[in-house]
C-alpha cells in the first residue's frame, strides 16, 4: 500500500487514494498532508489570502432546509431584512477598509420584489464603490439560492463587474438520495439535478462558479466525500466553499446527531487538503463553520490550503438571528475588531491578506 507521503506527491488521484486522504488520523500522516496542501496552495495560487466581506442581508427564507437554522418552519428566529442603505453602507465600508470584495448573502427568494431589491442594490454598490483602487468597483460575490437563468442575467448586469462577479451556490453532497433527505422533498423541486442545472445555468451567465458541500452530515461516508471532489471536477468548478456539518436547536435533524467535534474538524480539514490537492488551481474558502467547531478553526483551513476567508461584515444588530447552527462564532464583535484579529492571525499562518485586489480564482484565469 502507498504511504500517505507517497500519495500527496502525486498530481492525479484514483479514487481510493483520496479516500486514504480522507481517512488519514495519525498525527504524522496528518502533518504530512497539511504540508503537502500547503504547500500546493502557495505554489499554485499564490502567499495571498483574499477576504470576501460577508453581508447576511436577510434570513427570509422560502425554502426549508432540514439542516439549517433559517429554514421556513423555524419559527423561533425573528426575521429580518437589511435596508438598501444599510447593505451599501456596508459595502462601503468594506471598500474603505480595502476588502477587494464582498459576498452577499441570504435565505432564498424568488418574489419579483426581492429580484428588484438584489439589482437596485447591486446598482448601487457598484456606483459607490467604483475607485482609483477598484476601477471596477467591489467584487461581488453573490449567494442567494436557486434563481433562473434570466435572474443571474439581470443581477450580472446591474454589478457592472464583469471581471469580479460571483456566485456561491453549494450543492451540499453529490449523494442524491442525501440531498433529498436533506431537503425533505424526495423528487420535487430542489432535487440535485436542478441545483447542477443552477451553476451551468450561473456559467452560461458569466459568473465565476463556486460551489460545495457540508462535511460530517449524517449517513455522509467517504465515498461520498470523494465524489463530491469528483463532482467539483466535473463542474468545473473555479471556487469551492465548505464545511463541517453542525447541528442547529432550530433544524430538523436534532436527532439525527453530528459527529464528535474532534473527528470532525480531521474530517473537515482532510477535505480541504484533499481538495487542494487534487484542484490546485482553484479558490478554497475557510468556512466560518470551521471556527464554531475550534478556536482558529479558520486558520487551520488555511494551513490546509484554503486562500479565502469571508469576514463577517454584517451589522451586529441583526447577526445574531443569522443563526445557521449552534455555536456560530463572531455574533458580537465589530467589523473592526474582526479586522485586527483576523489580519495578525493570517499572519500567524505564514501568509499574507492582499489588501484592494478582486481576488479572482487562478482557475477561472485560466480557463
Ligand atoms: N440560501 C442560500 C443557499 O442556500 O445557497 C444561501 C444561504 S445558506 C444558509 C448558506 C449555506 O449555509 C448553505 O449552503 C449550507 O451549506 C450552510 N449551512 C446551513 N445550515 C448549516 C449547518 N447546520 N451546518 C453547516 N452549514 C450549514
């Protein structure tokens, strides 16, 4: 059998290699494939680490993920919704700070009227952030569910950065029957083929595609682990977000358990490395989720070959209610104080943040 040091020297990978990747627990083989990770992440996409500035407009959701702590049926979180001033003061803000980007985000909608919000804002942001820096204006990425061709279109439009629009849009595991599970509606519209329809469709309108899944989900093995690093292959993705799995009080999976925290974070940062190194090119987020599990959980993601990190830059007021799952850290500080912390931690990782630049994914340049 191949040892792990063996393994993370290789350029292609059969399936049972990764799933040794997946696997790997002893601290030594650990410490093996966190170098190799690293080291692919630097030599491949660069010492920069970009920051998105998230922006958790709102938690109205129409849709009921059995996973999520905003799905519909929660009654317990109050709603909200950000004004259009308030998101452009953020964003503003961002750009002030020197964020090349920023990522937009919320529960999925698909009303006329939340259509016409999302351009106006975008319009917006785009007209205010448009400088000497960012000629182009703040990259945007945005992450608001499944919407059709025509939507991506007009939201593509009104950012006026065709050179700094994206699109996050995870298909959460590439087990269909998982998927279904997950979103409790075995057949009907949010099957996985829709969603894949979603990111050719997000393609086809000039985004630059990322995509992922949750890690740790109950009844998830590594297999299926493995086919969904073939299935980023196969989409071609250019940027991938991912993290652990984490119980919510306001889901519908209480039940169905979490995996212990330990085990996770390995399984977790397995993932990204193995990732990394099978799609060298491409942008990897460290997830916040990685931080509700263990303090500089993030830092580890990028010690592992993540080269994206997406401060949360959302009012404090209203950061609370945007409760995904339990324990989801940053609820209390400023986007200032998360600024300092972040910029000397990334540091702490050998690393740089590269401050006024889009930040776009080597792998889309290339394409
Ligand atoms: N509505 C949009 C969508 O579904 O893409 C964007 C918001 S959604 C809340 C963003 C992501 O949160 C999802 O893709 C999912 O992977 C993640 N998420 C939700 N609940 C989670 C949980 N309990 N643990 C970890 N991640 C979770």
């Amino acid at each position: 059998m191949k040892t792990i040091a063996e393994i993370v020297k290789q350029t292609e990978f059969s399936n049972e290699d990764i799933i040794r990747l997946l696997s790997v627990t002893d601290p030594e083989e650990a410490a093996i494939l966190q170098k190799a990770a690293y080291d692919r992440a630097t030599q491949t996409v660069g010492n920069n680490v970009y920051y998105r500035g998230l922006i958790e407009f709102s938690n109205i959701c129409t849709l009921d993920c059995r996973y999520c702590g905003i799905r519909k049926s929660n009654h317990n979180v109050p709603r909200y919704e950000l004004d259009k001033n308030t998101i452009v003061e953020a964003a503003i803000w961002a750009a002030q700070n020197h964020y090349g980007s920023i990522c937009l985000q919320s529960g999925e909608r698909r009303d006329p009227k939340f259509i016409n919000f999302v351009t106006d804002v975008l319009r917006t942001i785009h007209e205010k952030t448009v400088s000497p820096e960012l000629p182009h204006g703040l990259g945007i990425t945005l992450s608001l569910g499944e919407q059709t061709l025509e939507v991506y279109q007009q939201w593509a439009q009104a950012s006026g950065n065709p050179i700094g629009l994206r699109y996050l849009l995870r298909f959460e595991t590439s087990n269909p029957k998982l998927f279904d599970h997950l979103h409790n509606a075995p057949g009907r519209e949010k099957g996985l083929e829709r969603r894949y329809q979603a990111l050719a469709d997000l393609r086809q309108a000039g985004y630059q595609v990322g995509s992922g899944v949750m890690i740790g989900i109950p009844g998830q093995t590594l297999e299926d682990l493995c086919q969904d690093i073939r299935t980023f292959q196969k989409l071609d993705l250019d940027m991938i977000g991912m993290g652990p799995y984490i119980t919510s009080d306001g889901a519908d999976m209480l039940g169905e358990g979490m995996m212990e925290e330990k085990a996770l974070m390995r399984l977790s940062l397995n993932m990204i490395a193995t990732t990394r190194l099978v799609i060298p090119d491409i942008n990897i987020a460290a997830a916040t989720a990685l931080h509700a599990l263990e303090e500089n959980g993030r830092e580890k993601g990028i010690l592992h070959g993540c080269n994206v990190i997406m401060p949360n830059i959302t009012p404090r007021l209203v950061r609370k209610n945007y409760q995904l799952y339990a324990n989801k850290p940053f609820i209390e500080q400023e986007p200032s104080d998360t600024n300092h912390y972040l910029q000397h931690s990334i540091q702490s990782t050998g690393r740089e943040v590269a401050l006024n630049v889009l930040g776009s994914s080597k792998h889309w340049k290339n394409r």
